[in-house]
C-alpha cells in the first residue's frame, strides 16, 4: 500500500518537474518571454533616442528656413564667415569664459 502511494507521488513528482522543464525551455516558453520582454526594452529605448533625434532635426530644419539670426550664427561659429564690411583683426591675447560672468586668461 505504501509503495504505491510512493510511485504515485513519485509519478506526480515527475510529471510536474517535466512540465516545469518543458514550459521554461520551450519555443514559447519563460525563457523567451524573458528574452523578448528585453527585447521590447531595448526598442524601446532605440525609438526614444530616435524620437528626440527626429525632434531636434525638425527644429533645425525649422529656425534654418525661418530664422535668419539662426543663420547667421551658424555663418560665424561654425563657418567663420563674415560680413561684406567686417574685418577680423588678429589678436595676441585670446580670452576663455570660463563663467557667464567671468573672462579669464588662458
């Protein structure tokens, strides 16, 4: 009598310790839920990036077309370029700001 209920709860055992391994390890299962769950994150997380780059994209393309003070910073920070009645003197002494209120010598 004993040694049946034994193999009973041993057959039980089995069947469940089974069903753990076939609902974890298969196509379908806990593992690739897990991996498709960081998956999901990590898109996520690339369209994030893309939308505030697709957002900074618009607005420059935006104050390139309608701001012309825009335009003319970019002319003189980026391409050092400069009026047709502007002369641009070399200067020994450069000075870096250091603080939005400071000047200071390099």
């Amino acid at each position: 009598m004993r040694k049946k209920k034994q193999k009973k709860i041993h057959s039980i055992l089995i069947l469940i310790v089974l069903g753990f391994i076939w609902i974890t390890f298969n196509q379908s299962g806990l593992i690739k839920l897990i991996s498709l769950h960081q998956e999901k994150n990590q898109l996520m997380n690339e369209i994030s990036i893309l939308e505030k780059e697709e957002y900074f994209i618009k607005n420059n393309i935006e104050q390139l077309t309608n701001n012309l003070d825009y335009i003319e910073f970019l002319a003189y920070s980026k391409y050092q370029m400069v009026h047709n009645d502007e002369r641009i003197y070399p200067h020994q002494k450069i000075y870096k700001i250091q603080d939005e209120k400071m000047l200071t010598k390099p």
